[in-house]
C-alpha cells in the first residue's frame, strides 16, 4: 500500500491554484519533494497532514482519507520550516508539551521526549530556553517534537536550514537510520545535493503540477528530449574527441579540463559501449565515466527552467 496517494488533487485559494489536479503515489523509504517556491510544495504538505481541505479529489494516508481524521494525523510527525516558538520556554518542556498533545500520557511524554531529544543531540541543551537557541539548535528541537509520539510518517519542511556542515550530516543519518526502523519520511528542502544523498526517490512539482515521479535514474532516462552528457576523465581527451566525432548518436563534444571531455549524446546506451573499445585502441588511460548531467540538479534545472530550488 502506498503511504500517500493523491488522486486528481487540487487545491484553489480564491483564484490562485496551489495544486491543480495532481495524481501521484509515495512509497515507504525516503521520498524528496522538490520544487521552486511557490510550486505547491506546502500546499500538499499541508493537505498531507490535514491543516488543508482539498477544493477536490482526494489525498489518503495508508488508504484513508485524512481531512477530519484524528486517529490517521495522530501517525504523522511534522517539522515546519518556519518557527513558532514560545521563547521562555525550555527545549524539554517544549517536546513534553507536544508529545502530551499528541496525546501521550505524562511519564511516557517525558520518556519520548528525552528520546527524541537524544535522537537529536540536543540534551545538553534542552535545558536553556529556546528564545538564547541558534537556528541550527530550534531546527534540531523542532525534529526532536516531531518524533516524540513515534510517528509512522515524517514530513520534513526544510529541515537543514540553518544547520552546520556536521548537524546537516546527523540529521542526515538520523534520517537514514530512522527509514530502516520503518518510519517513512517526506522531506522538502531546497539544498538538492542533500535531497540526492539521501534518496533517488523524488516528487518534483512545478507550477501546482507533477512533472517527475520516482527514481531520479528512471525519470533521467525518459527525459528523450534532452541530450545527455557523459563525463570521461582521460589522459588525452583529444585523441579520444577524435574517434568520437564520427559517431552519429554524438551531438557534442566539449572539454571542461585538461583531462575531462563532455561528450552530448542522444543516445548514451551506445556510447558507453563503443567506449571501451576506442579508449583500449587509443592505449588511453582513464580516470572516470560518469553521467555528467543526471543528478537532481540537473534533472530539476531541466523540467523546470531554474538553475536552483529556491
């Protein structure tokens, strides 16, 4: 069963559309919802968690439908970009007073909340109140209350801004680590290389519109209308040019470095089998194959005219 299945979803405010008739299926694992500002990114996470009534069609969590469902919400943990803090307030009374509103009884809410806190390294802090917290430090507590109940699904709004080089790699093990105990995660964030070191799995909206689903390979190979490029590291790239230029399925050909040439291909399947061929040919040492152009990066610059996220 899918975790989250939109069908024909869409959501008008007024006259502005925030989706606009979106079907779609997330799967267990780690699914990165990417997309411009303004895209829908937090209209379907808002409709997801239930803040948001579809204008029509439907969105269902594990097959039931979420609007007005209490007991389906109660699986879901939630981290917000933005803060709403009470600053007075203490990192431990601020998961405990969530992790009571999810409903947990008092001892187990002090339990949980120690738990997630520790999950997110911030015991040696959760005594200081919130408002004297770096930004790294709230996006690090905000994380710890969304897991206090021990959701099924996390939903993620931009979880590393903020964050340090070394909290961006604990939270990115947290979250591989929490996908292996069976906790299924919907991240949104505009830092994409961090999105792709976590999953190739992606939901990339546009415009209120899906325009790529799945493995972020899969949606690469059935993008015919773009060459792709192929990234060869070789002792002597020239040479190398030379036999490659005859080559019909060859559209370009560029050198990026002294030892790095970009080959353009509408067909990369019989590049990569006619070069191991001319490189042993040549007596020509390499260094690295590679797609050059199938990253999330690329893939997003692609099928939505941006260069960046955000």
């Amino acid at each position: 069963m899918a975790v989250i299945e939109l069908d024909r979803l869409s959501k008008w405010y007024g006259e502005v559309i925030g989706l606009n008739d979106v079907t779609a299926t997330v799967d267990s694992g780690i699914t990165g919802l990417i997309g411009p500002n303004g895209a829908g990114k937090s209209t379907l996470m808002g409709l997801a968690m239930g803040q948001l009534r579809p204008s029509t069609g439907s969105i269902r969590l594990w097959g039931k439908t979420v609007w007005d469902r209490p007991a389906v919400l109660s699986r879901v943990g939630y981290c917000p970009e933005g803060d709403v803090f009470w600053p007075e307030m203490t990192g431990q009374q601020f998961v405990y007073f969530l992790a009571r509103a999810s409903g947990l009884r008092r001892r187990a809410a002090r339990t949980a909340a120690l738990e997630a806190i520790d999950l997110t390294a911030m015991r040696e802090y959760m005594h200081r109140p919130i408002g004297t917290y770096s930004k790294g430090m709230r996006q690090r507590i905000k994380i710890a209350q969304a897991l206090a109940h021990m959701p099924r699904l996390l939903i993620l709004d931009e979880p590393f801004t903020g964050a340090d080089p070394v909290a961006r790699h604990d939270l990115a093990q947290l979250f591989h680590v929490l996908a292996s105990q069976g906790v299924d995660i919907l991240i949104s964030s505009h830092v994409l290389h961090e999105v792709e070191a976590l999953t190739k799995q992606i939901l990339m909206i546009d415009h209120g519109r899906i325009v790529a689903e799945g493995d972020l390979r899969e949606v690469r190979r059935r993008m015919h209308d773009r060459p792709h490029a192929i990234r060869v590291k070789v002792d002597q790239p020239r040479v190398l040019a030379s036999k490659l230029i005859g080559l019909p399925t060859v559209t370009g050909l560029k050198m990026t470095a002294e030892d790095t040439l970009i080959i353009e291909t509408s067909a990369p399947e019989k590049v990569y089998d006619r070069l191991p061929e001319m490189l042993l040919a040549g007596d020509l040492l390499v260094r690295e194959i590679a797609a050059a152009d199938a990253g999330l990066e690329a893939v997003f610059g692609y099928l939505t005219g941006r260069g960046a996220a955000d």
